[in-house]
C-alpha cells in the first residue's frame, strides 16, 4: 500500500489579494453609487421643502397686500421670488396682482402658465375664462357658465 499525502495547493497571497480587491470593487462601486443617489435625493427633498416654504410665506404676504388694495406692495412681494418653476398659486396671484395693475398681458400670461401647471383647478381656469370673457372672447362666455355649472355645488 502506498500512501500519499496531497496537500492543498497554496495560491500565493498575491492572488489572493487581487480576487479580493476585484470583489470589493464589484461590491463597493455600486455601493458607493447607491449612498450617492440616496444622499442626492435627500437633498433634492430638502431644497423643494424649502422653495415650498418659501413659496408659501410669499404667497401668504402678496394675498395679505393684496386684501388691502396695496397692488404695488403684492407685486413688489411676488417680485423677490424665482418664478421659473413657481407653484401655481403663485402665478395666480401674480395674474390677480398684474390685472389690478392694468398690466393685461403679463396678467393672461401668468393665468395661462397657472392653468397649465394645474388644468384640474377650477379657480385658475375661471380666472382664465374671465379675462377672454372681458377681451370680447364669446366663446369663453360659454364656457365659464359651464365651469359654473360644474362646480355650482361645490361654491355653495
């Protein structure tokens, strides 16, 4: 009988090191992209939870001025803000404020972007409707009669 003692075959500490370093890139690229992404959107949050706060103290103050007939003062308010991804509120008051102003165009321009931004408003779109209907608009006449129609029930 022969016996033989196989012993296991020793990769060097080299190798070893290497497949190592391979999987902890496998793993830890990925890793590092996913707390990257994690923390991003963590203060994307953050930054739209202010704009909104901020939005709504302005909106808050221009409805106040407004209230008191202080047109220029509402304005001057709705001025300080960014308005390129303003809420629809926002534009809203802005249209009310540009109309008191006789201001007619930048007032149907802002109506216009706060209905789009929320189509499912029937306050917006009835501000709309209201300056075609005093532009000699017959067809908006129609239709804000039907808007009121529609939401009558919900006004009283």
């Amino acid at each position: 009988m022969s016996h033989t003692t196989t012993f296991p075959v020793r990769t060097s500490s080299r190798a070893t090191r290497r497949g190592f370093a391979n999987r902890a890139m496998l793993i830890g690229v990925p890793a590092a992209l996913l707390v990257a992404v994690i923390v991003g959107s963590i203060a994307w949050r953050i930054h739209v939870n202010r704009r909104n706060e901020m939005y709504h103290a302005v909106v808050e103050t221009a409805r106040v001025h407004l209230q008191v007939g202080e047109n220029e003062e509402a304005l001057d308010v709705l001025s300080t803000a960014d308005d390129l991804d303003a809420p629809p509120e926002y534009r809203y008051l802005r249209s009310m404020t540009f109309n008191r102003l006789n201001r007619q165009e930048a007032a149907d321009s802002e109506i216009r972007q706060a209905v789009e931004a929320a189509p499912e408003n029937p306050k917006y779109k009835a501000l709309e409707l209201k300056y075609r209907m005093f532009a000699r608009e017959r067809s908006a006449i129609d239709q804000l009669i039907e808007l009121h129609g529609e939401y009558a029930s919900v006004a009283e």
